[in-house]
C-alpha cells in the first residue's frame, strides 16, 4: 500500500489531457453539426431507392402514352368497290349503247366499339393516378431517408466523439502502465499494482476496440444510406457551403 498514494498522484495529473477534451465538449457552444447532417440528408437522391423509384416513374410516363396510342388498336378501316358499276363504266368508254350504273361504286367505313371511349378514358385515369402515387411514394421514400440520415449521422458523429475521448483516456492509461512497469521492473513496486495497472490498459484496450467496431458499422450504415463515400459526400456538402 505504500506505493498506492505516488501511483494515485500519477494517475490524476495523467487525466488532464483527456479532461482538457471533454471540457471542450462540454462548452455550452458545442454541437453535434446538425447543419451538416441536414446537408448530407439532401444527398438522399443518390440512394438506390430513389434511382429505382425514377425508372417506376419513367415506366408510368411510358404507360400514359401508351394508353393515349391504345384507341388506335380499336379502329377498324373497311371499304368495298362496286364491282358492276365499275364493269359499266368501263364498258361505256367502247360501247355505245348507255349502260346503266349503280350508286355508290364504292365505300369505306370506320367502326369504333361503343364502349371505348369510355374505357379508354378510364385506363388514361388511371395510368395518372399510378403516376401520381408513385410520385407520393417517391416523396416518402425521400423524407424517410432524410430522417435516417440525420439520425445516422449524428451516432456516427457520437461515436467519433466517444472514441476521441477514450483515445485521450487510453494513452494516459498507457503511460501509467507503462512507467509501473518500469517501476515493477525496478521492484519499486508490486505485483498487485502492476496487475491493477495491466488490467485497466487492458480493458481501455478492448474498449476501444468496441468503439472503433461502433464507428465503422454507424459510418457503412450512413454511406448505405447516402449512396456514397462519406469522405466523398462530406467534400461535397463542403464545396456546396463554400460557393454560396
């Protein structure tokens, strides 16, 4: 126990690094940049969601000039000559004798089934409505995503900040480590204060070990979502805020 008070003076003056960092964190100015997040949710038109939901809405401009073109399917031309009044008529350009001919010497017809308009007016109908609906899917596929982003961003953002604080812990954990392991080496002190010294590096170890895991899986959540590298979408929401 009489090495317990030096290693415990060691320790706090240690811990001003990482308590400089979460000082600056707790300044009643910090944020969590949500002017970036709501940037990086206007970025949401690069999600495949969106793209899929573009080639729906092409598909029902197709449908609607599809149905517009459909009436003429339903047209039926027909038309016939007057075989013997036109046997006459020939005959009259050589023989004399008047030949009598028979009106009309020929016709032609068009014929539309009754119910087609009517139809036809009901599939144009509805073609629009699709196209209007998928609009409004469209819309909400945008404003979840945007949700989602702004929501992603910031435990992506949180995790950074986590991780940068323990990174400031770890490093004071491992110069005290590493100086009672000197010290024990020396037998300047015991073994009890050098397992309680290993034992805490270790587990700062595995902790940020955890942290770093939390940080990846939130930043690929947050480009799945996107549609884009981070790196790449931060760069350009940065170039974007810099023209205007």
């Amino acid at each position: 126990m009489k090495y317990f008070f030096p290693l415990f003076i060691l320790l706090f003056s240690l811990k001003g690094t990482s308590q400089s960092f979460a000082d600056s964190i707790s300044y009643v100015g910090f944020n969590l940049q949500d002017a970036t997040a709501e940037k990086l949710s206007n970025l949401a038109i690069n999600n495949l969601q969106i793209k899929m939901a573009n080639k729906d809405l092409n598909i029902a401009d197709q449908e609607i000039n599809k149905s517009k073109a459909l009436w003429l399917n339903h047209v039926t031309v027909a038309g016939n000559l007057n075989e013997f009044s036109l046997k006459n008529t020939l005959s009259n350009t050589i023989i004399t004798t008047p030949q009598y001919s028979f009106f009309p010497r020929y016709n032609i017809g068009l014929s539309l089934p009754l119910g087609f308009v009517k139809t036809h007016i009901a599939e144009n109908k509805i073609a629009r409505i699709n196209k209007e609906k998928l609009i409004d899917q469209k819309e909400k596929v945008i404003n979840d995503l945007k949700l989602q982003i702004k929501t992603q961003y910031q435990i992506y953002l949180t995790n950074k900040y986590l991780l940068a604080i323990h990174e400031s812990t770890l490093q004071d954990d491992k110069i005290l480590f590493e100086r009672v392991q000197v010290q024990f080496e020396n037998n300047q002190v015991d073994l009890e204060l050098y397992s309680v010294a290993a034992k805490k590096f270790n587990e700062q170890l595995t902790k940020k070990i955890s942290l770093l895991r939390d940080v990846n899986a939130a930043r690929y959540l947050l480009e799945g979502l996107i549609g884009m590298d981070l790196n790449d979408a931060l760069k350009q929401v940065s170039n974007s805020s810099t023209r205007r």
